[in-house]
C-alpha cells in the first residue's frame, strides 16, 4: 500500500451566501493548507479563525460528490451529492441539529472546487450557499 501524497498549498475561499429577503454577504478567506492524496483521492486541510476560535477544515474532493468536515470552533459535516438531497449536521453546542444539503451544480477540476448548493433546516431553505475553493502549491 502506497503513502499519501502531501503537498503544502496556498487555499483561497470563496463564500457567498444568500438568505431570502437579505442582501448576499461574501467573504474571502486566505489561509495555507496541506493536500493529500490517498490512491486517487484528494483532501483538502486548511485552518481558519472565526470570532477568534480555530477552525479546521477538512474537504474530500470529487467530480460528482464532496464532504466537508469542520471541527474546532465550529463542527459541521456537509455532504454534497450534485441534483441529490443529502443529510448533514451542525454542532451549535446546544445540541446537534440535522441539516440537509440540495446540492446544485459541483465542479472539480485539480486545483479548483466549486459547490452551489440550498441549506435546508427542518425542511425549510435557510438560504444558498457558493463556495469555491482555489488551491495552489506554495513556493
């Protein structure tokens, strides 16, 4: 059995996010992570602070499905499976809430990923999401 792949990269994340009757909020992350490839696959690991708490972010990339999963100050799996509706869940440390994903359009060529996709909460859109990640080896 061969060892994974690692390589350091420079991760650029793209968020938009749009809420029924709300102006779209965009934010634009930079941070450094590793990829790793397993056999053929990639994963994608960054780390990122929001409201001061470290959060790590884990993406398994695929043409046709993806999964993120975030730990730390936020903890979230948010599986994507393009035209399917998937079930995932957050942590508000309240409790563990199921969400769903209707995931839209997913691409992923190397070095770029891009998800559309409707959060539902109880069967309801809490809104639409874009994320699009871009990757490249740091120097």
């Amino acid at each position: 059995m061969s060892q994974p792949i690692k390589k350091t990269v420079n991760v650029r994340l793209r968020s938009t996010i749009r809420h029924p009757n709300v102006a779209a909020e965009t934010f634009d992350i930079q941070a450094t992570g590793e990829l790793t490839l397993k056999g053929a696959q990639p994963y994608l690991v960054y780390e990122e602070m929001q409201n001061e708490k470290a959060v790590k972010t884990t993406v398994k990339l695929n043409s046709d499905s993806a999964l993120i999963l975030r730990s730390g100050g936020v903890k979230m799996r948010l599986p994507f499976i393009k035209g399917e509706l998937q079930t995932g869940s957050y942590d508000s440390g309240y409790g563990i809430m199921m969400i769903t994903t209707n995931t839209k359009q997913l691409d992923f060529e190397d070095g770029h990923f891009l998800v559309e996709y409707e959060l539902l909460i109880n069967e309801e859109i809490a809104g639409t999401y874009t994320l699009e990640l871009i990757y490249t080896e740091a120097k």
